[in-house]
C-alpha cells in the first residue's frame, strides 16, 4: 500500500463486490455513457446510491450516445466519491508487465474486464491473502 493516504476499506471492498457482480456493463473513456459504466464510473454509482445525487446528461459520444456526469466528475470521480474513498484513488497506479497503469487506464487502455480489474484492485489495496 502506498505511503500516506489508505483507501477506505469499506468502500473498496464495496466496489470490488459491485464490479464483481454483473450488475454493470462496461462502457470506456467516460465515467458513464448511456446504461454503461467504466470501473470508476461504478464507484461514482455507488456513492450516488449511498449519498444521492444524479447523472446529469453532458455530452454526445462519436457513437451518438449520451454521456453523464456525476458531480461534475467526467473522466474521474468528482472530489466528494474521491474523499469518500480515497482522495488519490484516480491518480493510484497498479504495475503490470513492469508499467505502471492508472485504474482508468486499466479500463480503457488494455480494456481489461471489471473482474480482472477487482482481482487487481484487491491484491494492490486490501492486501488479499492467498489460501494454504
């Protein structure tokens, strides 16, 4: 675990459970678009869901579909889902293959799926302990 700030354990293993779930399709490069979120864009959903708030319509993609915003958040989570779980969650790298990734990156650069993305999120920052 990174030195200084810790996430929020509670949030994160919330946010693992969500990814894990098959509730949310996966949508790249913007926190939401139409019914799809990216992997940040399930934890904005999840604070929404425990604080209120809404997904404002912001913009039409290139598909002609509707991006939203949550907060004001469009690639990243606003301030409020980032104190909430931690306040360097989007800035936070996981290494693979020797380079370091942001969690968006990991989204919508090597378009990994959500259940490889919790796998990671769990080993990087709840320190999952392997089974003897």
């Amino acid at each position: 675990m990174e030195k200084g700030h810790l996430m929020n354990r509670e949030v994160v293993e919330k946010w693992v459970a969500a990814l894990r779930s098959m509730e949310y399709r996966q949508a790249r490069k913007r926190l939401r678009i139409e019914d799809r979120y990216c992997g940040l864009g399930v934890l904005c959903e999840l604070h929404r869901r425990e604080f209120g708030g809404e997904w404002v319509p912001a913009e039409t993609t290139a598909d002609g579909e509707t991006a939203y915003l949550y907060r004001g958040g469009r690639f990243q989570p606003p301030p409020a889902v980032l104190e909430w779980v931690d306040e360097n969650v989007g800035r936070k790298t996981i290494v693979i293959d020797g380079a370091p990734y942001t969690l968006a990156e990991l989204n919508d650069l090597l378009h990994m799926n959500f259940n490889d993305i919790a796998d990671l999120i769990e080993r990087r920052w709840l320190r999952r302990r392997s089974k003897a």
